[in-house]
C-alpha cells in the first residue's frame, strides 16, 4: 500500500514532468517557427536566403535531441511508469513486453 505523502510526491512529478515536457515542446515550435526571424518567406527561398536570415537549423535539431533525451531519462527514471507497470495485474511476460516499450524511449 502506499502512503499518502508517497501519492502526493509521486502526482507531484507526473504533473512536473508532463509540465516541463509541454513547455519544451511549446518552445521549440516557437524556435522553429522563428528560425529565420521575422523573415517567414526565407525558409521556402533559395538556400542562400536560408544561410543569410536564419539561425543554423542545427543548432536547434540538435538542442531538441538533448532536451528530448534529458526528459526521456528523467521519466524513466523517476520511480514512475516501472514500479506502477510492475504493480498491474499482468501475466510476468506481458509487464516485461510493457517495460520494454517503456525502456524503448531511452533508445
């Protein structure tokens, strides 16, 4: 059984951790969609008009794979979706398939 102040922390990190993962997914669709500024027409333009008004696309592809593999570690780290998967009433080859899938996101 698992106490109350245990529920409360472990509500408190879900809605942190869907929180925080919301936010990063707002900013970079912001980032995305204000690569180039104001300059909206430049990234259906030649390339050169894409190298002169834009930040390098890199730069955020690459900062979205880290943030993404930073949030993907903290959830399945956090003693979360494990121990809830392990305490459903499933076959012990069914738990095993699901941590899987979970442990999947860390790839």
């Amino acid at each position: 059984m698992v106490g109350f102040s245990q529920m409360v922390r472990r509500n408190f990190t879900l809605v942190g951790l869907i929180v925080s993962v919301a936010w990063m997914s707002v900013a970079f669709c912001i980032a995305t969609m204000f690569e180039c500024e104001l300059d909206f027409w430049a990234i259906w333009g030649p390339t050169k008009y894409v190298l002169k008004h834009c930040v390098e696309p890199m730069e955020i592809v690459l900062g979205l794979c880290n943030a993404d593999f930073v949030s993907g570690v903290a959830i399945i780290c956090a003693p979360i979706p494990l121990p809830l998967v392990w305490r459903l009433r499933l076959s012990a080859k069914r738990k095993l398939a699901v941590t899987a899938a979970f442990l999947l996101g860390l790839w």
